[in-house]
C-alpha cells in the first residue's frame, strides 16, 4: 500500500479505518481485525466516544504501536488553548498512547479565535504531543487563511469526498501546499455502490462496485481514504480495491456523474463554498 508523506513529516497509509459509529467491543473488534488484515492507518476522534475502544485493540493487537498510523481530532466546543490541550491529553489516555500520529481541528467553530485556537495546534505538535497537525471539513478560504496568514504547518486536511462530491479547489490547494488530503466517507455510504455508471464499470472489471468507488479515489495523487467497515468481508474487499484497474472510460464515466452529493452537513457545518 502507497503511504502518503508531506514536507511537514506526514507517513500515512493511504488507506484507513474509519470506526465511527462503532463503539465498545464491537469497535475494539474490528480495528484488532483490520490490523491482522493489513491496516496500518485507523481514524477515530473523541465525537466518536470509542476511542478507549481503539486504544483497547491497540493493546490487544501484535501489531507494533510505532507500525499504526493513528488520527484523532478535536470537537468544534473545545478549541480553546487549554480546553484542546485537555482533550488531546484525554484522547492520549483513552488510546493509550503517547503521541498521535496526526491531529486534526474536526470541525471549524463559529466566532471563535482562529489564531489561537491554530497557535494551540501548533505548539502540540511542537511538543510531541502529535507528530502531524491538520484540519477537517475547513473551507478552502479557511483554510487558506490557516495555512498562508496563520503560517500553520499543517500535514493534512480531511474532508467528505467520493465520485458524488466535487473537491477539485481543495485537492489543487491541498496538493500546491503539500498537504494529504483524506476523504472521509469514502463511499458515501453505500450511495457511490447505487449509481448504475459505478456498477457498470465493476461488471465490467469483474470487482464489487464500492471497490470502483475507492480505487477511483485512491488513484489521485495525495489522497487517502477511510471507509468504515465492521465485518472481515467488507474490510477486506476496500483492501483488495487497491488492486482494481480502472481505465479512462471508466474515469470518464465517473467524472460526469453529478458531483453535488453531501452526505454529511450537520447544522453547525460551515458555509462550504467560502
Ligand atoms: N471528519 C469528519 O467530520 C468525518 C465525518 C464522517 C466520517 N468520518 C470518518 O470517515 C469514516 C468513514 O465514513 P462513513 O462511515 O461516514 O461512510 P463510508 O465509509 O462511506 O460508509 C460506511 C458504510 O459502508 C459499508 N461498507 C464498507 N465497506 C463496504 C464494502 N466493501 N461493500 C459494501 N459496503 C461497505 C459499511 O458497512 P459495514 O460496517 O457493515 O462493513 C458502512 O455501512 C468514519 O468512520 C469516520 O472515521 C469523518
């Protein structure tokens, strides 16, 4: 598997495991299983309230702590400077660990203090506390504003993207910037495997249609990818789509499918186009 890497020390497997909404024993399960199958890249967050249950399978695994690459984030009510650093102290205990590999702003606040809120970003990774730093679900002009005003060494920006949501701005700037862009819903749950052009083209390769929706995002350059799956079967299948060969036709296809899909806009979400 491809890992990405960033000017800023970024190692990241290309593709991960998303666990939310999985939790307790269930979560613990899947991410000791995914790890036997060959992840090396799990994404949890506090909002997910399962990150003691990854740490729980990080104990559990053979797998080395230092071969995981492992991002937790921060939610949008504690990005105050010692409300964040209270939270990446409690997610270091949950996972069990001492340092995250990436760490990540989950949602942009509204009337917040964006300096300080990053200057807190940053002096955490300056600390060790996490070896990389980035940000979800920003903008770009946030974003922009992060990187160019604020001079924020970010590694990474993780957004919703999958062959129904355009991210064209975010993935030129993440990749003019040298920054991973990971695309969170990966199969828009289930909705990229529905489009007739998706099945088409899997017929036609002889492969599972969510494994054309993946592979279509793991062929750009810099992006990874972390869909959910709880079961050996699915977990494996997202796998084996990094061995899918998808041709120009079936880009072409992919390409004008309508791209205005957004499966996840909670109400405090931002204004996505600024
Ligand atoms: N930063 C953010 O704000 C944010 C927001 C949303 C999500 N995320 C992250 O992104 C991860 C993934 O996103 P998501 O869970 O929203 O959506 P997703 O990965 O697009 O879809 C997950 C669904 O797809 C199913 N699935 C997985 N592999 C499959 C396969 N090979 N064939 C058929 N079905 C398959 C799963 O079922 P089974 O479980 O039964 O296998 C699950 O129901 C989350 O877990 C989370 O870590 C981040």
């Amino acid at each position: 598997m491809r890992t990405l890497t960033t000017a800023n020390g970024l190692h990241m497997p290309q593709l991960g495991l998303g666990t939310w909404p999985m939790k307790g024993e269930e979560c613990t399960a899947a991410v000791v299983q995914a790890l036997e199958l060959g992840y090396r890249h799990i994404d949890t967050a506090p909002a997910y309230e399962n990150e003691d249950a990854v740490g729980q399978a990080l104990r559990q695994t053979q797998v080395p702590r230092e071969a995981i690459h492992l991002t937790t984030k921060v939610w949008w009510d504690k990005l105050q400077p010692a409300a964040m650093r209270q939270s990446l102290e409690d997610s270091l205990r949950a996972l069990g660990t001492e340092q995250v590999d990436l760490f990540m702003i989950h949602w942009p606040a509204k009337d917040w203090d964006l300096r300080r809120s990053i200057e807190t970003l940053v002096a955490l990774r300056e600390e060790g506390k996490a070896r990389n730093i980035g940000v979800a679900n920003f903008p770009l002009a946030l974003l922009r504003q992060v990187v160019e005003e604020l001079g924020a060494p970010l590694s990474a920006i993780q957004v919703e993207y999958h062959v129904l949501l355009d991210q064209q701005h975010l993935l030129d700037y993440a990749r003019a910037h040298g920054l991973a862009l990971t695309a969170y819903t990966p199969l828009a749950r289930g909705l990229a495997a529905e489009q007739p052009a998706i099945r088409e083209i899997a017929a036609k390769h002889g492969v599972l249609p969510s494994q054309v929706a993946l592979k279509w995002l793991l062929d750009q350059d810099g992006v990874a990818a972390i869909p959910k799956a709880s079961s050996r079967a699915n977990q494996q299948a997202n796998l084996d789509a990094l061995k899918v060969q998808l041709d120009d036709a079936d880009r072409a296809l992919i390409a004008a499918l309508p791209k205005g899909k957004r499966v996840v806009s909670p109400e405090f979400a931002p204004e996505w186009d600024a």
